[in-house]
C-alpha cells in the first residue's frame, strides 16, 4: 500500500512505527513542518520524510491525516485539486465531522474516520473506525490497515467522541491505574522496577483472560474472590473509596470536554 501520514507527530508517528514493524506498505510517506523532528525515520527502506504534502499526496494512494484539528481544513483545502478517485482518506482529527470534510472536498471522496490510539505504535491499539457513504466502499482497506495494528470495529459516527475517551484517552487512564499498582507494590515492599513489571503485566494477564474467554470481568473477579478473603477486602475498600464512581466520573468529564472542543 501506498501510504501517506500528513502530520507525523505523536499519533503519526505511532502509526508510521505500527506500519513499519508489520510491513503494511509499498511506500510510506511521512509529512511534518520540521523534518528533523522525525529524522529518526531514515534509513528505512521505501521511508519519505518530507514537509510538502503536496508531495506525499501525489505518491499515495491512502492519506491518513493526524495534524491538529485547527490545521486540516487549509491542508485539505490546499491538497483538493491532488486528490484523484481512487484517493482515500483516513482523518484521525478529534472532533473533525466527515460532513466537514465533505464540505471541503467533495461528498464524491472516499472518507473515512479512524479513532486510534497511541499502542497502535506495537500492534495493540483499540481502533474505531467510520465512513461517509462513498467510504463505506473503502472501510475493508481501514479495517486491514488497522487489524494489522491491533483492533478496529466499526462504529456510527455518533459514538466518535465517546469512542475517543474510553479506547484513545483510555489509555492514559489505564497507564494511570497501572501506575497506582506500581506505587502500592513499592509501599509493600517490592523495589521500582519489579513493581512496575508486576503491575504490567498482571494488567495484561487480567485483559487477555477477557479477550480470549468472552468472559465478563465479574465472572474473572469471581475465580479469585473467597468467603473472607483478601481479595474482596481489597476489592471492597477500593469500593468504598470510590475507585469505579471516579473512572466513570472521569469519562464523564472528558467526554464533556471533547464536546466542548467540537463546538469550538
């Protein structure tokens, strides 16, 4: 595949490592301002940093757009009379409508919506993806591109925001929380390092036990909880301290303020 990433920051260059690692391209263009910035990219075959996107988008068949959202209505502007029929675009831009970019470029475009997230940069990110009405035609391509990554599902552009908060804001959520553990092994004794890697890996022991059996999470919590047992003490004190009312409070809020950037 002929890939461009327009706008290899973060997210970007997540994407272009996650591409790289599962040789998901023929080519892969990555645009940014300031080229030194991804200067890490060189030397990789078939690998074009470069900060004209009129370039990249000339070279590529599938354009993925990671920029700030107050950037991609003049790149799409700009990029307009490039876009050919068989262009298809993936915008990760938060808050950044399909009809919004129909309105720039054309209701006759492939366009597509995808909600990664930062894992995507080792294969494990949690993808949403939508489609306008030509896209639909299209979204086999995201969801290859994106399966090869980690896991994509399709969603109604309606949930996008939502989408946003449990799977991209999700994980600093979950990092905080692993942190959590991390600090409450060191309090029991363990040194740094050991904690940490109890805690990662006790959390993805915990994750993959949900993805391979089906199971809901009670079903998990109920083989290790015992009459008078240590673990349901913990459980019940972290109850009471409010640990599941706060994670929800705290999606909550940042599907408020995700709100709130979409208005404005």
């Amino acid at each position: 595949m002929k890939i461009a990433i327009i706008g290899a920051g973060n997210l970007g260059k997540s994407i272009a490592k996650g591409l790289i690692t599962t040789n998901a391209i023929t080519t892969l263009y990555l645009t940014r301002r300031n080229v030194d910035s991804i200067k890490d990219f060189e030397g990789y075959k078939n690998i074009v940093l470069t900060s004209d996107n009129a370039e990249a988008v000339k070279n590529s068949d599938i354009l993925i757009f990671a920029v700030q959202p107050a950037h991609l209505e003049k790149i799409l502007i700009n990029i307009k009379p490039l876009l050919h029929d068989n262009h298809v675009l993936i915008s990760t831009i938060t808050g950044f409508s399909i009809s919004r970019m129909e309105n720039i470029i054309g209701e006759d475009k492939f366009v597509i919506r995808a909600m990664p997230n930062t894992a995507i940069s080792v294969g494990k990110s949690m993808t949403c993806l939508c489609s306008n009405e030509k896209g639909k035609g299209r979204i086999k391509i995201a969801e290859a591109i994106f399966n090869r990554l980690g896991t994509s599902i399709e969603i109604p552009e309606d949930k996008m925001q939502a989408a946003t908060v449990i799977c991209a804001s999700g994980i600093a959520f979950w990092m905080r929380l692993i942190r959590a553990t991390t600090q409450g092994a060191i309090q029991l004794g363990f040194e740094a390092k050991e904690a940490q890697e109890l805690a990662m890996h006790t959390c993805y022991g915990a994750a993959s036990l949900l993805i391979q059996s089906g199971n809901h999470p009670e079903q998990e919590i109920d083989r290790v909880t015992t009459p008078m047992g240590c673990t349901i003490e913990g459980l019940n004190e972290m109850e009471h301290q409010g640990l599941s009312s706060s994670l929800i409070k705290g999606l909550i809020t940042s599907f408020e303020k995700i709100n709130q950037i979409k208005k404005n």
